[in-house]
C-alpha cells in the first residue's frame, strides 16, 4: 500500500516520526505485517464486561419485509457506552497506561468516541481530556455528562486552553468549533504536557485491528448455527466498524474461501468520499497537520452537513478501506437521512431497538438487498449479515425530528466537491 507521507517534507513517514503521539506499542501495530496480534489477558478482562456482544436473526423485521433472505445482526450497542467504540478505546488505554502514560487527550464531535475513551481510562488510571466540538458540548450535554461522570476533563473547542483555540476565538467568540479544529488543539495539548499521549477512535490501522475482534465473534457465533454470510454490511464514518465486521471475513475471501461474498460499506451522503470522491493523498484533519494519507476523499476542507449521524461526518475513508475498494473487493453505497431514518423507525418496530443513525446506515441497506427476495422468489436467497454498530438512545432528538416530519435531507454538490479535491495536496 502506499505509504503515509510527512506533512511538511512529504516523504514517507517513520516509525519513531509518530513516538511523541502515540504509544509505541500502537505504532508498532500500527505498521506490523503479522497475521494474527493476540489480544492482552488485561483488555480481555474488560471486554469480558459486555462481550461477546449478541448475534440476533431479525425474523420480524424479515416477515415484515416479506422476504426470504435470511438477517443477521450484531450488536455492539451493549458496551456500556454503546457502541463500538470501546473496542479500541480499551486496547489503546491499556498499551499507553503499561508504557508509562498518565493522561491520553482526543478530540470528539458528537460525544460517541470521547465517552468511549473517558470509560476506558478508568479501567487503568489515566487521566482523559477530550476537547469537543462546541455546538455539541452546547446542544449534547447527555453525553459530555457521561464523560464527565467517569473522570474525564471536558473543554468546548475552540477552547481557552490552546493558542490555536485562543486564536480562533480572538477573531470570533462564537466559533461553533469543527472536529478539525479539536485535533488540531488536542495535538497542541500533547505537545506540551508530560506523559501525555494522543489517541484517535478511528482511520489508523490499529484502530481497525482491535475493532476485528467483532468479526471473529460473529464468525464463531454464525458457526456455531452453521451458517455462513453472503452479503456483509456496516456503515462508514472513517472505517473502524466495517472492518471490524468484515475483515475476518474477507481474509477468508482473498483466500479463496467464500469468494462470492459481496461487503458493503455505507455511507451518509453528507460525507460522501466512497461513491463521489477520489483516491488521492490528503491530510486526515482540516487544519492539514496529520499525516498525508492515501485514501478516498472528499477533501479535507470539506465541511459535511450537519446530519444526525455525526460520525459518518467525516471527509475521508481508512486507507486499508479505499485500497479495498478501489481494487473492487468491496462496494459502496450512500443513504440520505430521511431514508435511514425510515428504516431504523422499522426496525425499532420489528426487532426492539433503537439503531443509531450511523447505524441505522447499515439497517438500510440490509433492508434494501432483502427486499430484492420475495417470499416466493425462485431462486435462493441470501444470508446476510450487518454491524448494528450502536443504540440510538442518546440520539433522540434526531427521531423527535423524524417523527415530527421536519428532519431535512441535504443535497451533496458534486462541483463542490471537485473544486475543494483542488485544495488537496497535489501529489
Ligand atoms: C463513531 C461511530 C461510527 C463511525 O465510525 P467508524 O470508525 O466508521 O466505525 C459508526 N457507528 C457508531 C455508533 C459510532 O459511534
């Protein structure tokens, strides 16, 4: 694959280049090429809290549908702060904690990845500080209090606390603050305090690697009934629980094994980067201080719609994702909020929980295929298998609007999106 480059000499990147950032033990798996990197008895411990998180065959949302192929989903919404997140908040917090790390600072838009972080910290004494975007610190309390209930320490970005933040403020106090602008103020924060590392919640090879571990129990899980998916779905924000889900199933694919097996991953089209961007280099933030990374983009200057589901907000897609895609191992699809919308409120009614509206992404889809399989369809149907990568019960506002009939869909401007792919890096 092709390799991240430097932000300011864009060469490749080292190792030892990513060390002030990030545990060493991460960047280690970050560029390993082992096969299998078993999991610690420690991380093992505390995903024992909620996992193995349950497999479901969602036999009334098929009725309802009237179809013959078969659904299966897993849910992550079991993790204490539930979603998925925890997978890799956990394995991160323990490797910084045994590497001597006292404090771990993020940035977080909606609140899902900062809650995720706060509650891993608590397992092994490290200090969390999350820097949130400010319309959501101001519209999304329930989960800035979670955040705070388990320790961590909250500040709305731009914050006070940076220059960069003191900035942006000096020239406008009433900034709404974009997830951009928290990296960007979280990377300074680490800078300059000791023992301190960052930790990001999606994107980086590790952080797909820890998320695999839903894969391997849905496998095991599906085994244990003898069956085997066709179709694989999970939604995609930058990537972390798509993978999660499918790529111990497409390791089986590239084999050889199960090589009519179709993965999906979906996307909102307020951030379309896999089915109207391109692959190119561009920077992973929008002030462009990360690294330059290969993968589709929208680019890094694009500002996505503020729908409901505000981790598919992002202007990007993991490398290991785009590389998939664009070799055509995998497809692509991308929903409008009203769609999604429609369909978790159906599956809310058929199977009894509340999807969030990330998730709900993948609900739509999985409805979508079902439903090319009547009841009576000749030929045989398939089984297929999507991530329910969360609840919903802190996204209430989003299904008030729903039912109220007054959530908007947002057109996507494909000249827009041309002429800020122009702001990329040309490389
Ligand atoms: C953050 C989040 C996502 C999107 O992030 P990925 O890294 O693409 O998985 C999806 N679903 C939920 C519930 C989330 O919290």
């Amino acid at each position: 694959m092709a390799p991240p480059l430097h932000p300011a000499t864009k060469e490749p990147i080292r190792p030892q280049d990513l060390e002030p950032l990030f545990a060493k033990e991460l960047i280690r798996q970050e560029v390993s090429t082992e096969r299998f990197i078993p999991i610690p008895d420690e991380v093992l411990d505390i995903y024992a809290k909620y996992r193995p998180t349950p497999i479901f065959r969602a036999t009334r949302l098929e009725k309802a549908l009237k179809t013959s192929a078969k659904i299966f989903y897993k849910f992550e919404g079991v993790s204490p702060p539930g979603s998925h997140k925890p997978n890799t908040a956990i394995a991160q917090a323990y490797y910084n904690a045994k590497e001597g790390v006292e404090k771990l600072v993020t940035e977080t838009g909606a609140g899902q990845w900062g809650t995720a972080l706060a509650y891993a910290g608590t397992f092994f004494d490290l200090a969390v500080e999350v820097f949130m975007v400010r319309v959501s610190y101001d519209q999304k309390p329930y989960r800035r209090t979670i955040m705070q209930l388990y320790g961590a320490e909250v500040h709305p970005s731009p914050s006070t606390i940076t220059n960069f933040g003191k900035q942006i403020l000096s020239t406008e106090p009433d900034h709404p603050g974009s997830l951009g602008i928290a990296i960007s103020e979280a990377i300074e924060r680490v800078m300059t305090q000791k023992n301190t590392k960052y930790s990001l919640g999606s994107v980086l090879n590790h952080v797909l690697l820890h998320q695999t571990i839903i894969g391997i129990e849905a496998k095991k899980q599906l085994e244990l009934v003898d069956t085997q998916p066709d179709i694989i779905i999970g939604c995609l924000g930058g990537g972390s629980n798509f993978a999660g889900i499918s790529y111990p199933f497409l390791m089986e694919k590239l084999r050889g094994k199960n090589e009519n097996l179709k993965v999906i991953a979906v996307e909102s089209t307020a951030a379309p980067k896999l089915t109207k961007g391109q692959v190119r280099y561009d920077f992973g933030d929008s002030a462009g201080m990360t690294p330059l990374i290969r993968m589709y983009t929208i680019g890094h200057k694009y500002v996505p719609a503020p729908v409901h589901a505000g981790g598919l907000r992002y202007h990007g897609a993991a490398p290991t994702v785009s590389h998939l895609l664009e070799h055509q191992v995998i497809t692509a699809e991308a929903y409008s909020q009203k769609e999604i919308f429609e369909a978790a409120h159906l599956f809310a009614k058929t199977e009894g929980i509340i999807p969030a509206p990330e998730s709900a992404h993948a609900v739509t889809s999985a409805i979508r295929h079902a439903r090319r399989f009547k009841e009576d369809a000749t030929t045989e149907a398939p089984t297929i298998l999507f991530n329910l990568s969360g609840h919903g019960l802190l996204d209430l506002l989003g299904y008030e609007e729903y039912l109220n009939k007054r959530l908007v869909d947002y057109q996507t401007d494909t000249e827009q999106i041309k002429q800020i792919l122009l702001q990329t890096p040309n490389l």
